[in-house]
C-alpha cells in the first residue's frame, strides 16, 4: 500500500523486483563469468591442486589451508557465492 503512495512523490519509479532467481552461470546476469562456467569446471588448477592435498594429506585440518583458501578466491572471483 505504501508502495504506491510513495510513488506518488518519488521522481523515479521504483523498477520491480526481479523473478528470477541469480544465476552465476548466466553471464547476463554474472558478468564476472562470461563463459557461464560452471561450479565443477570453474578453476580447474585451483580445485585440481586443493584435491590433491587432500589426497596427499588425507584432509588433515591446517595442512591445505592455503589451497583451499586459493580456489575459495577464484571461485568468488568469477561471482559463485561460497
């Protein structure tokens, strides 16, 4: 209700929200990934030298901090949300 009432005074009309959902494999919507990769083939060395520590460790906590933190960056970098 009040929407419409403060519309009445505001300059601009307020555009309606969105329906769809965000998508960071659309590059319309993420222009950070405009190949429109997906999660699993998005950093391929990254998440290739984060598996292998895992490997080589066996996911010990603190021993492949710095490769998870690495592919965390690339991955926020092309606009996924983790």
């Amino acid at each position: 209700m009040f929407e419409s009432i403060s519309s009445w005074w505001s300059s601009s009309p307020t555009p309606p929200p969105s329906k769809e959902k965000y998508d960071p494999t659309n590059p319309k919507m993420n222009p950070l990934n405009p190949k429109g990769l997906k999660p699993c083939c998005a950093c391929p060395e990254t998440k290739s030298a984060r598996d292998a520590c895992f490997l080589e460790k066996g996911g010990e906590e603190g021993q492949c901090a710095e490769f998870i933190r690495k592919h965390v960056e690339c991955m926020r970098g092309l606009g996924f949300d983790i």
